[in-house]
C-alpha cells in the first residue's frame, strides 16, 4: 500500500456521518512471526510438502485436491481480450450482492493486476440495469477524482496533462499506460452511452486548490453571510504551494502546532457548513440557503486530509482508512450506483498485515459500514515484476521482482492449482474442513507497499480473515509508467 501520503511511516482522515451497520462475524486469527524461508520455489510441478512444518489441517495433498475443487479458472488477464467472459460471469456471481467491491493490488505497479481488474469493471460495467457497476473508485485524494470523472463524463482538459499533475509524490504509482488505458476506455463508453461511468477519489492525503474553490464559490452564491470565515479558516492551506507534491512536502514539514491549527480551522469550517442544514445530492443548493450536500462532503474531507497531517504514527493510519471507507460509502448511497474501489490489499482486506503500523483497514471500515454490501477481493501472484519508489524516495520509479513465493507461502501452494491463473470463493469453502483450515492459517504472503522495502514483503496473512474472494495470477510483470 502507499504509504500514508507524504507524512512518512511516523506519522491517516475524519469520521463522517454514515451510519455503520451491524458487522457480521469474520473469522478471526492471531499471527505468527515471520519465518525466512531458504531459496525460491520454481512454483509449478513443485514436490510436495512445505518445507517440514506439520500442519493440523491435514496433508499437502489433500489441501490441494480441495483448492483445485473450489478453483474457477480465470482464462484471460487483457482487458481487450475477446473470448467469451464465462470465467468474469463466474467472478461476477461472486460479488452480485454487494453495492460495494474491493479489489485489491497485492503490488503498487504490476501491469496484469491492474488488467485483470480492468478486465472485471469493463465487465460489471456494461453489466444491465442495476447489476450494473457504475464507479471506479481509487486511492486517491478527492479531488482528483473530481479531475477524472469530470475527463470521462465530458472529455475536458487532457488525460495525460492530469495524470501527470495529481499522480505525483505518493500517488506516482498509478501514472501508468494501463490507468490511462481504463480511463480512455471509460471515456469512449461515456460517448455512447446514457448511462454514465464515473470515477471518485477517496482518499485524502491531499486536496487540490479547485476544492477549496468549489466550497467558497458555493458560498459566494448562496450563503455570502459564511463566506468571510471560510476564506479565514482555509487561508492557510491556501498559502501552501500551488503543485501537489510540492504542497505536500511543505505541509508534512510544518511543526505539529501548526499542522494542528490547519486542522482545526478545517474542522471548524466543515461544522460552520454542516450545521447550517443540508439539501439533497449534489445540486448547488435550493433556494433555502440549505447548504448542498456534495458542499458539505467537500468540505468533510478538507477537514479529514487536514486532521490526518496534525497526527501520528497507527492513529494517522486508522484515520486515513476509515476516512477513504467512509468517503467510499457516502458516494455509494448519494449516487446510488454500485461501486468497485481500487486500492492496496494491505487497505481493502479485513485484517491489517501490520497492525502496529495499520491498526484497522478500509475493508474493516467498510464491512462495519455496510456488512455485506462490502466485498472483498485480494490478489495474489506467485512471483511479479513491479514498479515502486526506492527506498531513498522521491518520485522516481524503479522496476523491481518479488522473485518466487517460498515453500510454505500461501502462494506456494496457491501455484500448484491446475489452472495457472484462477479465482476461489472462499466463503464456499467453509464445507470444506481441510481447504477452510488451510485458508484460515496465517503464513507470509506477499504484500508489496510503494515504496521498496523488502523487510515487509512477506508478513504472515490469513487469506479467510482477510477476503471473501482470491484471485491468483501465477505471473505479473511490471506496470507500464510514462513520465
């Protein structure tokens, strides 16, 4: 996952107001310390055993024989492919009554992880009626999803010109040929079609200037009494640099005091709207004065990107990913439409990798949200090519290989499945004593942040408390960035 935007892993943003559902029992585990395992698997046709650990969910072979039982062959990772889509129907089936889907990247910058997924929403998305799936979310700050959704609905400005411009600092990972691809492609639909695909961003490690400009230009408009205070309480995010990565760097450097007072004045700015009564979706406000829903959220998320950079260290991070859940969750219920949010593994999972660092995830905050409107999809590769940033950082990008999963990784076994690439349901398998089991045990499995660090690559992670759904890829190579 990235790490929390710009604000280092020593120092995530605030609580809406979506009403969170009864959460429905998940499996829970405890993990284990990671043991280093000797060599690299060569994956297929691999002998059996898993280096000599004894195993209470009984032997290789059975587990095996249970996996190739629950395992859906997936025939294509291209989204252009043009064979029949009997294999996304079956996926498709998997994820029919959420309003929500999760799909996980296991890397930041491998080319058939964000294929396949492509793959999926094209799929979901020519889907009819209200089986349709409508948005693309994706790990990025609000306001750069307004950028794109606006680009796909009416083709204003250029692609190019603002993946360049939003995907900078912690966001460089998606300024690849396979983003522009699937937001060229929403736009074509878009020309053709009623029924609008859009995008959104939920994230909040940064909000661009024309946010800003929408909530005092609302305000301008409607409400001119609450003009004067917004401008005083936003000024000082208003004076951080104009460019993304630039603002970012210069607001992480500011002294805690004062990033405390930026949050403050955007807590105090979002309340000033909030309590001032809201009308519906997000027109620009009736004649009331009754401030516009849309305005308000706007606003909300100023307030979390701020109150996130005036925190620290797990409590930034269990702010972020509620954040980004609940941002998630309102466009869902003021849209109406179905929802497929792209982002990390390490994010949309149940159950956090590295606790100490990410107390609660964005699929836990999504699942306590909405219970089973939520649904989770990890992926997993025996072995991938990835684009990350070194660890010295900066917004370079280096290409670099995970080489093969270990004997007694989850993807050591995964691989041995006949299909070389293939999804499981595993809330089918819990019939299954022997396969549930297996899923249900912690053991490493990869999980590549942005930046390379290989120290956590491989943290110990129970597939069932962790997904409804796995889709395996045997072979990923590197994202294709442009610059």
């Amino acid at each position: 996952m990235s790490a929390a935007p710009a604000v280092s892993a020593e120092r995530g943003a605030g609580a809406g107001t979506v009403t969170p559902q009864p959460r429905l029992p998940h499996t829970d585990h405890t993990g284990h310390p990671y043991g280093t395992g000797t060599g690299h698997a060569d994956g297929r046709g691999a002998a059996e055993g898993t280096g000599g650990t004894s195993h209470p969910y009984g032997s290789d072979r059975a587990v095996l024989a249970g996996l190739n039982r629950h395992a859906q062959p997936l025939r294509a990772t291209a989204p252009g492919d043009q064979r029949p889509a009997g294999d996304l129907a079956a996926l498709a089936r998997m994820t029919r009554d959420a309003e929500i889907i999760g799909f996980g990247e296991v890397t930041h910058g491998s080319k058939e992880v964000f294929d396949v997924r492509e793959r999926l929403f094209r799929y979901l998305a020519t889907r009819p009626g209200d089986t349709a799936v409508t948005t693309f979310a994706l790990e990025q700050p609000w306001s750069t999803g307004v950028r794109l959704d606006t680009w796909v609905r009416t083709g204003e400005g250029d692609l190019r010109t603002i993946m360049r411009e939003e995907f900078q600092s912690d966001y460089t990972s998606w300024r690849t040929e396979e983003f522009h691809r699937l937001f060229s492609w929403m736009r074509e639909y878009n020309r053709t079609h009623d029924r609008q695909l859009r995008v959104m961003g939920n994230d909040i490690g940064d909000i661009g200037r024309e946010q800003y400009a929408r909530v005092l230009g609302w305000a301008e408009r409607h409400r001119p009494a609450l003009l004067p205070v917004l401008r005083e309480r936003y000024a000082q995010l208003l004076a951080l640099p104009a460019a993304r990565d630039a603002r970012m760097k210069a607001l992480t450097e500011l002294p805690p005091a004062q990033r405390r007072s930026l949050a403050a004045d955007a807590q105090a700015a979002h309340r000033l709207l909030s309590g001032s009564g809201t009308g519906s979706g997000s027109g620009t406000g009736p004649e009331s004065g009754r401030v516009s829903a849309r305005v308000v959220q706007e606003a909300l998320v100023i307030s979390q990107m701020a109150t996130m950079h005036s925190l620290d260290g797990a409590e930034l991070h269990r702010f972020r990913d509620d954040s980004m859940a609940r941002n998630t969750v309102w466009w869902q219920r003021d849209t109406g439409e179905r929802v497929l949010a792209a982002a990390h593994n390490g994010h949309l999972a149940y159950r956090s990798a590295w606790p100490q660092q990410y107390p609660v995830t964005q699929g836990a905050a999504l699942r306590d949200l909405v219970g089973d409107d939520y649904v989770a999809i990890g992926t997993s590769v025996h072995s991938a090519g990835f684009l990350a940033r070194p660890g010295s950082g900066g917004d370079r990008r280096e290409v670099f290989d995970t080489g093969a999963a270990h004997p007694g990784s989850n993807e050591h076994t995964l691989d041995r499945v006949r299909h070389r690439d293939f999804v499981i349901d595993l809330r089918g398998t819990t019939g299954d004593r022997t396969t549930a089991a297996w899923l249900a045990a912690p053991r490493p499995t990869f999980l590549v942040p942005a930046t390379y660090v290989p120290s956590v690559m491989r943290e110990p992670q129970s597939l069932a408390a962790g997904y409804d759904v796995i889709v395996h890829l045997h072979r990923a190579e590197a994202a294709t960035p442009f610059d």
